[in-house]
C-alpha cells in the first residue's frame, strides 16, 4: 500500500480505533467510592491499573514501531502518542483526586511515575528500532552517549526545567485537557532545553536525552507537592484553586509529552537553526 496513504490510514486508526480501546480500559478503573476520578495505581484494583498500562505500552510501542517501519518514523511516534494521549484522558482530574485524598496520593503517584517511566523507555526503544536503521549496538551506543556523555547531567538538568516550565504555564487547574496539554508543552520545551544545553548532540541522542529528561519529571512532578504547597495543605489547596504547574501533571501525560511534545520541540529547534544557517549562507 501506498505509503502516503499509511501515513494517514495509520495515525487515524490510532485517534479513532486503538485509542478510544485502551482509554475505555483506563476509564474502568475507580476507586473504593466507585468513582471514576483516579489513576492507574490510585484504583481499588493497582493490579488492574498496572495491567492497564502494560496494555497501553503494548499497543503504543509495537503498534507504533510497525507505523513507523510501514512510512516514517515520525508517523509512529505520533501513533504511539496518540494511543497514550486517549489513556491519559480517560483518568481523573487532578483536582478532583487531590480534593478526596489530599497528600495521600502523593507516594502513590511518584510509585506509579516510576511504573509509567520504565513502560514510556520501553516504548521509546521499540519506536526506535522500529525505525530500522540502526542496530541494537547502535541503539546502545546512543543510549550510553545521550546519558552518560560529558553533557549529560547539564542538559537533563535543562530538560527537566523545561519541561516544568511547560506545565507551569499551563496546567493551571485540574482539568484533565490541561494537564495532558502540560506534559505535552513540557516536552516541547524539555526538548528545546536539551538541544540548547547539548549543542555538540546529534539529534537523535538529544531526543533521547529530552525523553530521559521527562521520565525523570514523572517521577519529580508527584513529589514536587512535597514542597509546592506541602503535603499537608495540598487538599486546601486544590479546593481554593491555588494548585498548579507540574503537580497536576499526572506520568501519563508526561509519556504523552514524550511521544507528541518532544518531536515538537526537536522540529521547532532544527527548523530554526536550518534558516539561521541559510540566512549566514545567503550573506
């Protein structure tokens, strides 16, 4: 088949069919009241919860290394972030969660970052082998290079200031459209972050960087709470309103932010530094 034709048979097929399918199944989960306003771990079922995100890695990472094996691989990521953006819908709003639970939920949430973190790097590996031009040498060799290279430390440091910048400016409430958008927008500027910081970085292994930089904020985000406003005044806090910025991100709208924010933001830079360097051609 045509692989124009692919190209949009495919993202569709994940916004319409595979989507809604594992989001219905995130969207079954509730807690001991029967409300439907909780997270994968914050569920009467966590086995439930934690089957659920396997399912959703599954179908995200091999639906999405086949999508970008069959035209690019930029059309498999967007496949596989949109698979994960349907899931990270279909949990409750943070404000909601934190209203009934207050900072109880904070220990949960950071377990359940780390659950979503090692699911969202197994799904980055898959898409990036699905690409098929490198090995698995290869692929080792840009892992080893994106986290452990002179730079490293420097430019996730960036990465994860950008990216809570992104929610800072617009998770705003607890509303689950924004808090997807601020995983979504973190990446962006996560991704611009690493880049600046990790100039000497080929653009594969800087967008390795920035995806390990957002594993980390699923992890940072939960526990920043701690802090901003304390664990003990978060239930006060989100009645009055005052709750904003990384807290409300939950880690599947930070996975989201890895598979649709960071290719964003990657773009965005290489688009910009490609007219810089045609602007000092033409002078």
């Amino acid at each position: 088949m045509n692989k124009v034709l692919l190209r949009w048979i495919l993202p569709t097929s994940a916004a319409l069919v595979f989507g809604p399918l594992v989001g219905a199944v995130v969207a079954s989960l509730h807690d001991d009241a029967g409300s439907t306003e909780t997270t994968l771990l914050l569920s009467s079922a966590p086995v439930m919860g934690v089957l659920a995100l396997i399912l959703v890695a599954a179908v995200a990472g091999i639906g999405g290394a086949i999508t970008g094996r069959l035209t690019l691989p930029g059309t498999g990521r967007t496949f596989a972030g949109l698979v994960v953006a349907w899931a990270a819908m279909r949990t409750g709003a943070s404000w909601d969660i934190f209203m009934s639970h207050g900072g109880t939920v904070i220990v949960p949430l950071a377990i359940e970052g780390v659950l979503v973190a090692a699911a969202a790097g197994v799904v980055v590996v898959l898409l990036v082998a699905g690409e098929g031009t490198r090995n698995a040498r290869t692929i080792r060799e840009d892992l080893a290079a994106a986290l452990t290279g002179k730079s490293a430390l420097i430019g996730l440091l960036v990465g994860v200031i950008g990216g809570g910048i992104g929610a800072y400016l617009v998770a705003v409430d607890g509303g689950r459209g924004q808090g997807m958008m601020g995983g979504v927008i973190g990446g962006v500027l996560c991704a611009v972050g690493v880049q600046l910081a990790s100039a000497d970085l080929p653009p594969e292994r800087a967008r390795l960087r920035a995806s390990a930089a957002m594993l980390l904020l699923m992890v940072l985000s939960p526990l920043s709470l701690l802090v901003m406003p304390g664990a003990g005044a978060v239930s006060d806090a989100a009645r009055a309103g005052t709750l904003f910025g990384p807290g409300l991100v939950q880690p599947l709208d930070w996975f989201a932010g890895i598979l649709l924010g960071v290719p964003t933001g990657m773009a965005w830079v290489g688009s910009v530094s490609e007219r810089a360097q045609q602007r000092v051609a033409g002078a």
